[in-house]
C-alpha cells in the first residue's frame, strides 16, 4: 500500500491508514520502537545523517519510527481536503511528551525577548499560568482582549508593534466561548503576525484551522486524539515546511520534551476512532446540553449548539458540530458545585477530557485553582462553574446521573 494516501476520500479512512508504513517484519501495526539509539552502516553514513543529506533514525528524542506514524497521520488529518495553489496543503508534526511541552516549544521557538503575545480570555489554566508566570522573566508578555470584539483587537494591534503572535484557543477553555478564526487571522495578516490556535477541544474532525491561513495548530493529543485517557502527550503543526524541519526542529531537540514509542503508539490506536467517537461524543453532548438548560438549580449552559450561547453563530461558521465539551453555572456558587461533583455515581470526578467516559471537574478547586480569583471571575470562571466532557455511554445513563446529582 503506498505511504501517500491523498486518494482517500473519508475522514476516517485517513484516521486509519494515513502515516503507515510496511514494517520489515511485515506487522501489521507499527510497531513500539523501545530503542533509544539507531546504528550506523559506516562513519560516513552517520555523518550524512546528522548534516541532513540522508534519511534515517538517530537518537529517540529526536524521533523514531513509531511517533513518525503519529505525526504524519496527525498532519493528514488537520490537512484533510484541503489544498494550496491546487494541491493537498503539506504538514508537518512534532510530537511531544505533553500538551504543555509542546506550547512551551512552540512559543519559544516563534518568539523572543521584548515580543508580546495577542490573546483573549478564558484560556486552559496551564496555558494562563505560563503566560502569566514564566514567559515575563523571559521578556516575553501577553495583552489579553476580548478577541469577539475585532474592533478591540484592531484597536490594540494599531498601538502596539511589539505584538507577534496571535495565539486562539477556540473553543476556549472552560467557559466554551467561540473566536472568529478566519476574520481573526485576517486582521493579524494585516499586521504581520504569526497565528497558532489550539484546536484540542474541537478536533481536526470538527475544525480545521488550516483552512483559515493559520501558521500553526496545537493539541494535547492527550484529550480527544488519543480518546483513552491512556498516554499524556502534544504536537505542534506547522505549514512552513522549511521552519518546521529547521528551527523549530532544533528547538524541540534542544529543550527535550520528546513524546516515546509506548505513547506514540497508543496515541495512533486512539486516532483510527476519532471519527466515530467524535460523532457519538457530540450527539450525547447536545442531549445533555438541552437537559441541563431545563433545570432550576442551574444559572447558566455554556454550549455552543444552544443558541442562546452568544457565538453560536461564530461555531456554526467554523465547525462542523459544536462538539462535546460544555460548561454549566450552579446558582449556589462554591459549595453548590463541590455538592454535585460529590454525588456523581457514573460520571467520573477528573480532570483532563476526551476521553469514552464523561469527566467533570470544578475549575475554581481545580484546573483553575492557580489563577487568581479576580482574574477567574473576570474571565466567565465563578466558583459555581461545572466544566463537562460528555462521554459515549448510553446519554440515558449519563442523564440519569446527572439529574441525580443535581437534586
């Protein structure tokens, strides 16, 4: 079977078969490649390795086979029927061993002392820490605006020439709340700015923010790509093919947050479901979305397939289902929402999401219990906020769950 699959024509059909190739041993799975290190025929052929004239493994950090298989089928699905100048838009992915190596790598790769980060609020709470905590002891600050409003983010681009990167997260984390990828990555065009977004929430099946002219995508393949909850992991994608095989290349070696083959693995496992899981994930989370809209106890559903969310229109333009992460507000704030998570008998008490079984977790104890309180609360995250990942039971049981722990 060829290693190129471009004549593919379903989604799922690519999860599956993209990035593999025939093994030597003729397995029918890619192997786990539990080697650190990779043995040269002559002196010579090491060194054409390593100055880049032949192709080949070295040393496990820098790759080896079983995550190549996880980084090609990753870019062959945030590329999936899309096409530049007429033919299919060429990715390239970098594997790391979590959601935050790989942010880490990316902003230190596209960024330096004296630059500024764009960004809007309600970020992933590790995301917000290391913006808030680490990158200013590098010279590197963050201007956060409500980016729904393209007036304020003209407005700010327009007084500050320091601004670099645009950096999305849509939807955002954990308030759900929707930005306008394409109108967004127009104005920063206008304003020579780099534009990554991260597309964890949403999945290549639901949003592909390629289309949109962005330069860069980040996941945590933890969540819904692998869709176990089984391996941590990252990736950054690019589309500079000459940036993405050399300077950020080097910078991911160097800082050595490199993913390993055990992960790898179970991370390509996970993707060849995505796109039944995603199907079942998100019919299951409307359901549970116009069940809580019903319930007194109840102030507020933030989803994005309920029109009474305010970027439900900005979803429907740019995603193909509003997907299945939701948040919901509890009338009685803190204690309000510890009482509910105490009660729950099926749904899981955990962090993360994506995964088969529906996680829900309080952000202001939790996720969200290092950002300062004022700044929670300015950002839609109150004491009473219930985050959810709706799962792929049965939604009757889910449901049932849910109604229980409410009353």
């Amino acid at each position: 079977m060829p290693s190129q699959k471009d004549f593919l024509k379903g989604f799922g059909s690519v999860a599956i078969h993209s990035g593999h190739e025939a093994d030597g041993n003729n397995a029918h799975l890619t192997p786990i490649y539990a080697s650190s290190t990779y043995v040269f025929d002559t002196a010579d052929q090491g060194m054409r390795r390593f100055n880049g004239e032949e192709k080949g493994y070295i040393y496990s950090r820098w790759g080896n086979p079983t995550m190549t298989e996880a980084e090609q089928k990753i870019s062959a699905l945030e590329s999936f029927g899309i096409t530049k100048n007429g033919e299919p838009l060429q990715l390239k992915s970098i594997l790391h061993s979590s959601g935050m190596a790989a942010i880490s790598a990316l902003l230190l790769g596209v960024l330096k002392s004296g630059d500024k980060i764009l960004s809007h609020f309600s970020l992933y709470g590790g995301t917000q820490e290391l913006m808030d905590k680490v990158l200013p002891q590098l010279g590197i600050e963050t201007v956060i605006v409500d980016l729904r409003d393209l007036n304020k983010a003209e407005e700010v681009l327009k007084n500050d020439d320091r601004i670099k990167l645009l950096y999305l997260e849509t939807p955002a984390n954990p308030t759900i709340q929707c930005v306008d990828i394409d109108e967004l990555t127009k104005l920063a065009k206008r304003n020579n700015l780099i534009v990554a977004v991260d597309n964890t929430f949403a999945t290549p099946y639901l949003q592909q923010p390629f289309k949109y002219d962005v330069d860069f995508v980040f996941h945590s393949t933890t969540k819904f790509l692998n869709g176990h909850g089984t391996a941590i992991g990252g990736v950054i994608v690019g589309k500079d093919l000459e940036f993405m095989n050399g300077r950020m290349e080097k910078v991911h070696r160097l800082l050595g947050g490199n993913s390993n083959s055990f992960d790898a693995f179970l991370l390509t496992q996970g993707m060849k479901t995505l796109e039944v899981r995603m199907e079942r994930h998100c019919n299951n989370a409307m359901q549970v979305a116009k069940f809580l809209q019903q319930n007194n106890s109840i102030a507020k559903v933030n989803y994005l397939g309920l029109t009474s969310h305010p970027d439900y229109s900005t979803a429907n333009k740019q995603m193909k289902h509003p997907g299945a992460m939701l948040s919901f507000e509890l009338k009685d704030g803190l204690l309000a929402g510890k009482k509910f998570i105490d009660k729950l008998q099926m749904c899981v008490r955990a962090v993360s999401l994506g995964t088969c079984d529906t996680l829900l977790s309080h952000p202001a104890s939790m996720t969200h219990f290092g950002v300062p309180k004022e700044k929670r609360e300015k950002y839609g995250i109150t004491d009473g906020l219930i985050r959810m990942s709706v799962g792929i039971e049965n939604v009757e049981d889910i449901l049932n769950d849910l109604d229980q722990a409410l009353k």
